[in-house]
C-alpha cells in the first residue's frame, strides 16, 4: 500500500544510510531503494570515507534528485550518531527510516517499516537470528545489549527486542522533536543512536517493532564495530 501510495509522486519520507567506505555497497543499495520507493528521498550521511563512496554517490545525485548527498568529511565530530543526526534535521517528509548501507537489513522490510508509522511513533527492526557471525562481534554485541537492558530496567524505562537496531523508522515530527531538544545529550561518537533516541524520548511515545532474520555478515568492505563501541555505548547510557 505505501509503494502505491508513492508512486503519485508525494515525496513523503525520507531513508536514510549512514555511511563511512562502502563503495562497494552503496550504488547497489540506493538503486533498489529508488526502485523500491519511487516517493522517497535517500540522504546519504557520509562520515569521511576513503574509498571513493563520495564520488559514487555525489555522481548519483547529480542526476537523480532524491539521492542527496551530506558530506560530512570537515566535520568537527565523526560518528554513525552525529551522522544520522545531521541527515534527520534536513530530512524530508513524515517519516525517516534509518539503515545500514552494507546490506545487511532487508531493504524487503523498509515498507513494514513505513507501514508500522501509521499506528506508532518508532518502528523497531527486531533480527530473530544472526547467521555467520565472529564470535567477537557476538559477545561485543550481547554485551552491549545487556548493559541497555539493565540501564533500562533500572530506570524504569521500556526496552525492545532489539535495543543495538541500527535499522529504524520514526515519525519525522518526533525524530526532529527528540534531536533538537536533546542534541548535547546524544554521544555523537556512537555506533547505537538507536539507544539515544530511546533513551531521551518522552513518555507516551508509541513503539512497535518489525522482526526478520536475513541479517548476514557483509559481502563488501569491513565492519567498523570495536570495543571502542562499548565504550561509547556506556558512554550513552550514563550521559
């Protein structure tokens, strides 16, 4: 129903790919989201990449005007969060979905995504299962799932299936809300913004979620998660 919806021409949302060297990603992935979502905006938020991830997509918005390019390579904070927060606040549209430009989160998914924003405030994409990962990056990760979650439980604040999503939508209205009356408590250095915008958001926000399980390693370029990760995670949730 939302593709039909777009295919009017009413730009009405924005998806957003928080990018550092994905070349060999990103023209794959904003192709099939321009297919897929003919009445959305692309805002690729780019944190300094190297490899020519630039170029391509700077190429791209030169002729498709729904592929908008954020370069964020002079800018005085680096990080996925500080990425993703410069990209919300020129967003376009209703609704913002945040994902991965590595393809690893469905781009089958972003319509449930869309579609879930009709009846709640934030869509969470929940993975039922991980295939192929190192065992590093399980116990990075699940360490820092359980600090959110106890964080959380402490606080008396509600937790999702999925507290480290990097795949998302939100209300534009809400997203820009939460950003410009919290932007210094956001750890822009962060990899999880998702946990920042749980963390600050107001009581009496809607929350669904929106479960799948073809999250795989990537086929291109390198995973950025580190222990530095942990640090910053803990960082957010003691801000």
């Amino acid at each position: 129903m939302y593709d039909m919806q777009h295919k009017k021409g009413h730009y009405s949302s924005t998806i957003i790919l928080p990018t550092l060297n994905e070349a060999g990603n990103i023209k794959h992935i904003i192709s099939e989201l321009l297919e897929r979502f003919p009445g959305s905006y692309v805002i690729v938020a780019d944190d300094g990449s190297v490899d020519g991830t630039g170029k391509i997509v700077g190429k791209i918005s030169k002729t498709e005007k729904r592929v908008i390019f954020l370069d964020r390579k002079d800018e005085r904070e680096h990080g996925l969060t500080a990425s993703v927060i410069d990209a919300v606040l020129i967003a376009k549209g209703d609704k913002i979905v945040v994902m991965d430009a590595d393809l690893q989160h469905p781009v089958s998914k972003v319509n449930d995504l869309f579609s879930g924003l009709e009846d709640s405030d934030i869509v969470i994409g929940v993975r039922r299962s991980v295939k192929n990962w190192s065992f590093g990056r399980m116990v990075i990760s699940r360490c820092m799932e359980s600090a959110a979650r106890c964080y959380f439980r402490i606080r008396g604040r509600r937790t999702c299936g999925d507290m480290m999503s990097g795949f998302f939508a939100v209300r534009s209205g809400v997203f820009k809300m939460i950003v410009l009356e919290n932007r210094e408590k956001f750890v822009g250095r962060g990899y999880k913004i998702l946990l920042d915008i749980l963390r600050l958001s107001p009581s009496g926000i809607k929350i669904s979620e929106v479960r799948y399980s073809a999250f795989h390693m990537r086929k291109r370029g390198r995973s950025k998660l580190g222990f530095r990760h942990v640090i910053y995670t803990l960082a957010s949730l003691f801000s």
